[in-house]
C-alpha cells in the first residue's frame, strides 16, 4: 500500500472506530496513529519514534497553561459566579422582550471570558437560565437555543483552550491569538444577541418581558459581575504589555482568581476540590487529545499525505478564496461529526501548511477555525452543547435544542465573513499590537 493510500485507509479507520466502536477521540488518534506507523516502519521504530514525540511535546512547560485557565474557571463556577452574571445582566436587561435570552447570551460570553470551555459554559448556565425562562414562559425554542448558542462563546472567547492548543500546535504567540481574538468575540456576541430580536419581532409571544428592575437593584448586582471582567482584563493587559508569556499569566488568573473567591467568601473547601478535582479530569481529556493527535500527524506526516494534498489542492487552478472556502466547509462538517479539538488537531497537519503557503496570515486563520468548527457545537449529528442543554432541561427534547440553535448559524456566518473580508480591521490591527 502505498503511503498517501494509507494515510486515507488510516483516516477512514480513525472515523470508523470513533462512530462504529465509540472510542473517544484521543485513544483513536493515538492508537490508529500508532498501528500506522508500526505498519508503516516496525513496531520498534513506532515504539521509539512515539517516544520521542510525547516526551518533546509534553516535557516543556508550554502546556501547563492548558490546566491553570481550567483551574481558574472551575474556580469562578464552583465558586458561583454564573449565577451572579445572570443575576446582574437579568437586572440590566430582563425587562425587555426576550431580555431573558439575551441575559443568558451575555453572561454566558461574561462566564466564557474564564472558562474557556463551552461544554462548561453549556453545563452551568443551563442550570440557571432555562428554570427562569420557563418561569416567565419562553418558548422552549428560544429559551435552549439562546442557552446552546451562548454557550459556544466558551470556545471563542479568551482564554479559549482551543486558541491555546491552536496556538501551541502551530508555534505562534497566544497572546496574539488572544488579543486577535476580540473584535471577533465581540462581533459574534452582539450577532447573537440581535438574533434575539429578530426572533421576538417574529414571534413576539416567545419572549414575554419579565418585571423592570429599579436603577438601585441594577447597581447592586454589578460588583460580583465586575469580579470577573476585572480577572479577565488582569490576563490580558498582562499579556498585551508583554510582561508575563501565557503560562505566567495563567498563574496569575489562578492565583488572582481563587484569592477573589475566598475574600467574597464564595468558594467553600468541598468548591475547592471539586474545581480541583474537575481540573485533573477536563486536563485529561484535552491532554489525551492533543497525545492523539500528535501520533496521529505523526503517521499521517510519515504517509506524505498531507504533503500530495497540499500539492493537489495548490495545483487545482481556483482562486485562493475558493480553496480556503472549500477547507472551511471541511471544517464545518468535521466539527458536525466530531469533538472541535480533535478535529482540528486532526486537520491542522493537512490545512495549516496549505493555508500558510497560500499567503493568509496564521493568526487570522486561526480566529476563523476556531469560529468555524464552534458551529459544529450546534450542529448536529454531534452538537455536543445542544446535547448537554437537552440533557439538563426538562420537557425540552433534542429536536427543539436543535431548532433553536440553527437561528443563530447565520450570526456565526455573518461574523465569519467580516473576518474575511476584513482581516485587517477585525483581527490583525489588535493581534499587531501584542509585543
């Protein structure tokens, strides 16, 4: 078998074994990967050459960055912060029709700027806003969508463990990736908030408007909310001034972090473990992933594929937009059928030289991935964040989540083609700025 035909005959394996025997991702990645190259070479050669490639990525202390912005959310969870935001932007924006939906929106975007997960952001504000937009009788369309919607910003927002592992990945400066990162954080939530509107106007009985909240009340919920806009704003004036590298500042949020929850007197220490202990399972997870999918390039690099894809694709003669569209559309069906992580760690060794070589800048590619492979948390067959919000919604099935969702694609779309069609003014001119 030749080495290009194996790489494809290995692909189809990986996605056999994820959707037929339903291994999670980062044992099917590591193991195909593993069985590739032994086949490829000999199992001495893989044993040594897999050796070699875990201990160079995980030896450095680059990674550590990836369970400290954990530990820091698990912080402010535990701690229950997510119920502060909500209580704060219900005050501020309740009393208007869908005012509700947009109160999860933003606090989910409040809660994303810590988290960094949405699988996190999904879990917890479903607890909190889907019970009070029953009580005020949403219609349940509205009231999971805006749930599942909001809570893909814990990918997209800073600091987004997928922009991290991005990041490391591809060599290039996360502060940038961070600070790059804004404009379009910004753009998608105000989209997906002004969804909203457009939904009422439609459908005016879907969000009734709750009671007006007086300018005392709204004051008073504000200083636990500004808690955690003054950790975030810590993070990244200290990476945009170039104080401290991305590790230091993780460190620092955790630091900073847990000493704002003991001196509010919001963590207890069952809170302390548990965040701990949710910290080593999540870290796990992703660490798992990113073994997987470095034995995986490995042998996928080793088959040359990537190299005769990149070739071919360059060789076809189409602008370079429709390329990137084209790779852009792979990536919208791979984050449908897949974990985004595990997709774009799959993908990057295949696209990433292709895209780099076509002249777009790095920094700006990965804004767009990132946006790009967030819809698939919405889509389904996968849609991890709809499944999630089904899960811990009563009487509100699958289905519904789903429609619910699918009203805010073209938010993300819209977004999406900003950024194309002005890398410049929505990523670059901040991303530049980042010493």
């Amino acid at each position: 078998m030749s080495g290009p035909l194996l790489g494809v005959f290995g692909i189809a394996v990986m996605f056999t074994a994820l959707f037929v025997l339903r291994i999670p991702a980062g044992f099917t990645m590591a193991i195909v990967g593993f069985c590739g190259i032994a086949y490829a070479t000999s199992w001495t050669a893989a044993l040594g050459m897999i050796g070699a490639e875990i201990w160079n990525i995980f030896s450095g202390y680059g990674l550590t960055v990836i369970p400290m912005f954990i530990l820091v959310g698990e912080f402010v969870h535990h701690a229950g912060y997510n119920d502060s935001l909500y209580h704060a932007t219900n005050r501020w924006f309740g009393h208007r029709r869908g005012g509700l939906a947009i109160t999860t929106i933003l606090a989910s975007a409040a809660f994303s700027a810590i988290s960094g997960s949405n699988t996190a952001t999904a879990a917890t504000m479903s607890s909190v806003a889907i019970p009070a937009m029953k009580k005020y009788k949403y219609h349940a369309i509205l009231n999971a969508g805006s749930v599942a919607a909001g809570s893909t910003l814990g990918v997209l927002i800073p600091p987004s463990i997928v922009l991290v592992v991005y990041g490391i990945y591809t060599g290039q400066s996360i502060g940038k990736l961070f600070f790059g990162n804004i404009i379009p954080s910004i753009l998608a939530t105000a989209l997906i908030a002004a969804t909203v509107f457009v939904i009422c106007r439609r459908h005016p009985d879907w969000g009734p408007a709750a009671e007006r909240s007086s300018w005392k009340a709204r004051f008073q919920a504000l200083p636990e909310a500004l808690d955690i806009l003054f950790l975030f704003g810590v993070i990244m004036v200290a990476l945009f001034t170039g104080l401290v590298t991305a590790t230091e500042a993780a460190a620092v949020s955790c630091t900073l972090g847990l000493m704002i929850c003991l001196v509010r007197r919001k963590l207890s220490w069952e809170g302390f473990l548990s965040a701990v202990g949710d910290t080593v399972r999540i870290s796990c997870m992703v660490f798992m992933i990113i073994a997987g999918a470095v034995i995986f390039g490995r042998f996928l690099a080793l088959t040359r594929l990537p190299f005769e894809a990149a070739g071919w694709i360059g060789s076809l003669a189409m602008p370079r937009e429709i390329l990137l569209i084209l790779i852009l559309a792979c990536y919208i069906v791979g984050g449908c059928i897949m974990d985004a992580l595990a997709f774009l760690l799959i993908s990057l060794p295949i696209f990433y030289p292709l895209v780099v070589g076509m002249g777009y800048d790095p920094i700006w590619f990965g804004q767009v991935v990132t946006i790009v492979t967030t819809m698939g948390s919405i889509m389904p067959p996968i849609g991890i964040c709809c499944y999630i919000v089904a899960s811990m919604s009563e009487n509100i099935p699958l289905s519904e989540v789903f429609r619910g969702a699918f009203y805010y694609i073209p938010a993300y779309l819209l977004t999406l083609a900003l950024l194309m069609l002005f890398p410049y003014a929505t990523v670059l001119i901040l991303s530049n700025l980042v010493r």
